[in-house]
C-alpha cells in the first residue's frame, strides 16, 4: 500500500484531492500538509503535518517520518496573485518543486505528481484546439514558472529515472472550496453570487473563452494519471488535460435556466490580459489515448450539480446562524 504526502492539501484542489485519496488508501497511509491549519476539514480527518514546501529539511523529515514514497505536490501561487507577488511566486513554484524532484533522485520519493497549467502557453500559442507539442510563451509569472518545471520533470525523468507525472490543469470549477487566486476564478464565484445576490460583476469580457473543468473530473484525471503503468506515461514534461470551453455569457445563459432572475455585467481587470493570452480549447487527445483519459461533466451538466449543492449549502448556513 502507498504512503502518500500531499504538500498543499490546503488548496483549493488539494482539499478535495486529500479526500479523495484517504478513499482510496486509507486515512492511515494519507498525510496532508500545508502550512497553515485553516482547512479544518483536512487537518481533522486523517494525518496532518503543517509543512512549509520551500523548506527541504521539513519535507525531508515529513517523508522520513511517515516513509512516504509517493508525493502530490499542489503548492502554488496561482496566476493573479502571482503578478503581485512574483518573486514570491517564482521561490514557492520553483523551490518546493527541486525539494521532492531531488528527493525523488535520491531514492527516496518513488512517484510525484506535479500540477502544470494551460498558463504555460502564451498569445503566440494556437489558441483553438491547442497541440500538446506547440508554442508556449507565457506571459504571466505563474505561467513561466510551470513552462520551466515541465522542463525540469523531464529532464529529472531521463536523466535520473524520476517517475514524475503531470496534467496542465484547465480552469477548476468546485462548489466544496473557494478558489486561489487564479485568472478563473470568475467560473466560481458566478455560481456563489447567482445564489446569493441574483447578480454579478464578472472581472472578465463576455466572450472571453477558456477551457473548463469541473472539480471531480480533475480529481479523476489526477488519480487515474497516477494509477496508470509507468510505461503508458509516455509524455514527462506535462499532459494536456481537457473538458469543457465555454464564455461567461455561456455561463451565465446556463445559469439562468435555473435562475431566471439572474443578471451579469462585466468590468475586465487586468486579469483579462492574462486571459487573452490564453488557449480557448485544449487538444487533449495524447491524454485520452496514452492513459485512456475521458471527461464526465458538461457545461449543464456542472451547473446543475453547482446550483444544487450551493443551495443546500446556504441553506443549511442559514439554519445554522
């Protein structure tokens, strides 16, 4: 049975990532950590450590202590906060990433899964349907910062046999946990908005496209990368991962059938740059034919699921307070 460490189980995908996996192997053989102890779902429900990822003594002693041999590192500075911290977000994207690749090297981390983004491409990329092998100028430090990992992944892998495995995550869509600070962001908060105020005020422009997931099809795409045979891993650097594309105005007629009253305007920040400079579909085929990748959730599909577990999730605050 696997020992497995997540580092930034905090996060808006390692929470759920955490829960997940504890499913999977058992709270015992599970250790979340994170540096702080806010997520008080994850720290009470199985092993915790609070961990700082910059520091590769502590995760050296956290691996040691629990004999983990394999690592999902979800530590990030995500994209908007990353432009206002970038050295910040260049030393944690960065740092914690060499600390379980070299520890990997040493024999002692046997697997790692690494998150990469579609941030790593840039407006020089194909933007519809974009290639798994293409153009990648990222604008964004957090773009830059993933760009440079997937080399480094591969690298690690042909030069020192690290079994790394990576997805670039599309924009994550989840009714359990707030987002991070990410350019996507909008694709949630939509949905919190919609149940608690009729209306919102979308920080991107109607029509600005960008691939989409829901949360449970990025958990699956996590664990079944990480379930797959290592020779059906062909690709080290990081896959494409896709579901859905769709616009803010797509989102909002999707809201709508089940809120007829609700009501969208739109004030673009600067988060509409990095957005532009964005794909608006992935080509995700290396993904589905390499480890037999394949998405659940449509547009309607995850609306439907979001409108009614927020509902129920107001609701019952409400009850309470």
């Amino acid at each position: 049975m696997s020992k497995v460490l997540i580092i930034g189980a905090a996060g808006q995908i390692g929470s759920e990532l955490t829960q997940k996996l504890r499913e999977i192997h058992g709270n015992d053989n599970v250790v979340a950590s994170d540096i702080n102890r806010s997520n008080t779902q994850v720290v009470n429900s199985g092993l915790f450590e609070t961990l700082d990822a910059k520091d590769f003594d502590a995760v050296k002693r956290c691996i040691e202590k629990y004999n983990i041999d394999t690592v999902y590192l979800m530590a990030a500075m995500l994209s908007a906060t990353g432009e206002k911290h970038p050295m910040m977000a260049w030393d944690l994207n960065m740092n914690s990433l060499f600390h379980v690749l070299n520890l990997a090297k040493e024999g002692l981390i046997k697997k790692i899964f690494w998150p990469s983004s579609i941030a790593v491409f840039g407006p020089t990329t194909p933007s519809v349907e974009t290639p798994q092998h293409t153009i990648m100028e990222p604008t964004t430090v957090y773009g830059i910062t993933k760009q440079v990992g997937e080399r480094w992944c591969e690298y690690f892998h042909k030069q020192y046999g690290v079994d790394v495995r990576s997805l670039r995550y599309p924009g994550i869509i989840s009714w359990k946990t707030m987002p991070g600070g990410g350019t996507t962001d909008y694709a949630v908060e939509i949905y919190h908005k919609a149940i608690t105020h009729k209306n919102y005020e979308c920080f991107l422009s109607e029509n600005t496209e960008l691939p989409m997931m829901f949360m449970d099809d990025a958990i699956k795409a996590t664990t079944s990368i990480m379930q797959a045979p290592s020779e059906a891993i062909k690709i080290r650097s990081s896959y494409n991962l896709a579901a859905i594309s769709f616009t803010p105005e797509h989102i909002a007629t999707s809201i709508k059938k089940h809120i007829p009253d609700f009501e969208i305007s739109y004030n673009p920040d600067f988060r509409q740059n990095i957005a532009d400079s964005w794909p608006k579909s992935i080509d995700d085929s290396s993904a589905r034919s390499d480890w037999n990748w394949k998405h659940d959730y449509n547009l309607e599909q995850l609306t439907k699921e979001m409108i009614f577990q927020l509902e129920k999730k107001y609701s019952s605050s409400e009850k309470v307070s």
